[in-house]
C-alpha cells in the first residue's frame, strides 16, 4: 500500500487509513516507511500494529550530513584561533 497525502497533519493521516482500511487490512502490514517526525511513529504503531517502522534513507543522510557539517563548522573555527 502506498499513499500519498495532501497535507501532512496527523489527524488528516489518521483518518484517512482508518476511513479506507479496516483494522484487519491494516494489522497484514509488514512496515511503514517514515521521515524522522516523532508524530509519525507514534500513530503507525496505533494505525499498522504490526508493521516495523523504518526510516527512510534519505532523511538519514541528510541528518549525518548536518552533523558533519556542524563538524566541520567547528574544526574550522578551531584552526583560525
């Protein structure tokens, strides 16, 4: 099942599983992929009981990416000094 969404409220996601899939569709999900919104996770568990949550790889990256970033921010402010 993939769904894209017009908007990205919790109650707008919520009920639209819950209006197009019974509670017996929904438990045969396996996982759901998510960006790293702590929102999310918490109403997969309630909406898909036994999917396994993952996070997507690109947002993953993209929080590596900002640490090494800062990282590198720091480093180079500590060979100006």
């Amino acid at each position: 099942m993939i769904s894209i969404l017009d908007d990205r409220l919790s109650k707008n996601i919520c009920a639209y599983f819950k209006n197009r899939y019974s509670l017996e569709e929904r438990s045969v999900v396996k996982s759901g992929v998510i960006d790293l919104n702590a929102n999310y996770q918490l109403f997969i568990r309630r909406l898909f009981p036994r999917a396994k949550i993952v996070i997507d790889r690109f947002h993953i990256v993209q929080l590596v990416n900002r640490v090494f970033d800062q990282l590198r921010g720091y480093n180079f402010k500590a060979t100006k000094r």
